[in-house]
C-alpha cells in the first residue's frame, strides 16, 4: 500500500461523486508494498480507504469483490467494496480502484497470545468459508509461481544464499512427498499482522486480500503463525504463542496428521517466499526508479534470516 499515484483533493472529490461521499481530507497510507492506498475523511466523520491497483487490471481487481461480500455475509470482519448500480472497480486515472469502509483498529505488534488465538480462529473460519467457493484467479501465485520466481532470482543471489534456497527447495520436495494429505482451497496468502486490526483482543478487522489464490491451507497457517508468533526483531518462534495459534486453528477446522507432519518446513518455505517477494519487489522498484519516503521497502534479508532460523528445526 505505498504510494506510487499521487492523487489530489480534487481528483478524488470528482471520482467519489457516484457514491454521493462528500470527502474534505485525503491521506495517503504508506504501509504495504504493492498498490497505492489513501483514507478518505467525510465531512460527516465516516473514513473510507482508496485502493488504486497498480498492477491489476479491471477484472482481476474485481474478482475479490463477491469474495469479500461472501466473508462479510459469514461474520468475518472484511471490508466489503461499496457498489454504485451493482458496479465496486471504477478507473482513476487510467488504473483500477475501489473504495471500501475503513475498519478501526490498531495492528497487534507484538500480538498478545488471545490476538493470536483469535486470528488463528478466524483463519480457520475463512478457510472452512471459502473451500468450494467458485473463484479463479487471472494471476494464480501458488506454488507452481512461486517456484518460477525461484528459478528466475536464484542466478542473482550470492553463492551461500543459493545453497540456501537451493536446501530449502530440496528439504520442502521430499518432506511433502511422503506426507501428500494436504488440504487447498483460497488462502489470504498475506495475513501478517500489520494487515489485521484488533480493539483490545478482539479481531476487528482482516485486510488486503490481494493476494489471495488457490494453495494449500497450510500455506496460510504457516505465513501467519510465522508472523503472529515472532517478536520481532528476534526472529525466534514464540512456543506459547505457536501452541495457542494451534489449538484455536484447530477447533475449527482440525489440521491433518501429514499437514502436522510437514507444518515445520512450511514455516521455513513461508519465510523463503517472502524472501523472494521482497527481493522482488524491491528489484522492481529500482529497475523504475521508484524511491522516496511514500515507498516502503521491506527488509529481505528479515525473511532469509528467519528461514534460517526455521530450518534449523527440520531433519529431512
């Protein structure tokens, strides 16, 4: 959600008009990496959020819509798209974008072991809510992407790292082929807690969807915990805290015996794609020229080093 369309008071004020929104402030939101985020204050208080997709087009932002409002029917706090005569993706300045209310909160940082038994709960009721819902996503990153993105960023890594991620690649393919009872369905595939909100301990909130696909749900389990139960800057897993994630996840939707089995080296291999999301991008931003105080840049060598520490507790 950094920056990269500066927009003016203006240009929203025009673009708002269908929903009959009268904005006075606009802010932008610098957290996130991918599209470009502003909150809208109302002159009658009510606080919207402004997502201009950067990268998708009309269809693939639209696609989460119906997702969104099926979450937001089945309890789950989401923030479900505003429509204007059936209609949630609009252009702004040649881009998709929608607006959505905005959920109060604050980011559990570090999460307290109820915030984590209450995300874990919630994971689970996603997962349970969305396994035989009819989405197909134009742009699939599951795991047959993510290997690709592997093969393609391996040749520029220093020749340790590639050992790295050649030994986790190596780790992960032989543990999931003696353990194949791996559930998939839609997974959030981002819910780390800067992308949750919570009052207190209570979950009020889970944000940016945007990338969401078909991968196994222990993908999403491992990408959470991994986030919820660290302290950063140690990058240690938090026992109690992994334990709590755990037994909450599993009173919704019990976990299976091969999941278990291989939940270790998805904490590692959820590490690892983040590693190569981040070098990624921040390959990306400089290849544009996109820099400055409204771009954030998030710390590859955070994710290496916590695969490190994940692998440590694996024997293949």
């Amino acid at each position: 959600m950094s920056v990269y369309t500066t927009l003016t008071l203006q240009e929203v004020q025009d673009f708002v008009a269908p929903y009959e929104l009268k904005v006075i402030n606009l802010i932008p939101i610098q957290g996130g990496i991918q599209n470009t985020n502003y909150f809208l204050i109302c002159q009658d208080g009510s606080q919207y959020v402004l997502t201009l997709f950067e990268e998708l087009d009309q269809q693939a932002a639209g696609e989460l819509v119906p997702v969104l409002a099926h979450l937001g029917q089945q309890g789950i706090a989401v923030p479900v798209p505003l429509m204007v005569n059936g209609q949630a993706i609009f252009n702004l300045k040649n881009k998709p974008a929608q607006i959505a209310p905005r959920l109060q909160g604050q980011h559990p940082m570090p999460a307290n072991l109820e915030q984590v038994g209450q995300i874990a709960s919630a994971q689970a009721k996603m997962h349970v809510a969305l396994q035989n819902f009819p989405l197909q996503r134009s742009e699939v990153r599951d795991h047959s992407y993510w290997m690709q993105v592997a093969r393609e960023i391996k040749p520029t890594l220093t020749p340790p790292d590639q050992m790295l991620l050649s030994k986790l690649l190596g780790m992960f393919e032989a543990l999931t082929a003696a353990y194949p009872d791996r559930p998939r369905g839609l997974i959030h595939s981002d819910l780390f807690c800067d992308n949750t909100l919570f009052k207190g301990n209570e979950l009020a909130g889970i944000l940016d969807f945007y990338e969401m696909n078909h991968d196994e749900l222990l993908f999403d389990v491992a990408i959470t915990i991994n986030d919820f139960c660290t302290e950063y800057p140690n990058l240690e897993l938090n026992e109690d805290k992994a334990i709590a994630f755990l037994t909450a996840y599993d009173a919704i939707r019990p976990l299976t015996d091969d999941e278990r089995a291989c939940l270790e080296i998805y904490l590692a291999m959820a590490a690892g794609r983040f590693w190569l999301m981040r070098l990624r991008v921040a390959a990306k931003n400089t290849e544009l020229g996109l820099s400055g105080v409204d771009i954030l840049h998030k710390n590859p060598d955070e994710m290496r080093n916590m695969l490190i520490n994940r692998l440590k507790f694996i024997t293949a």
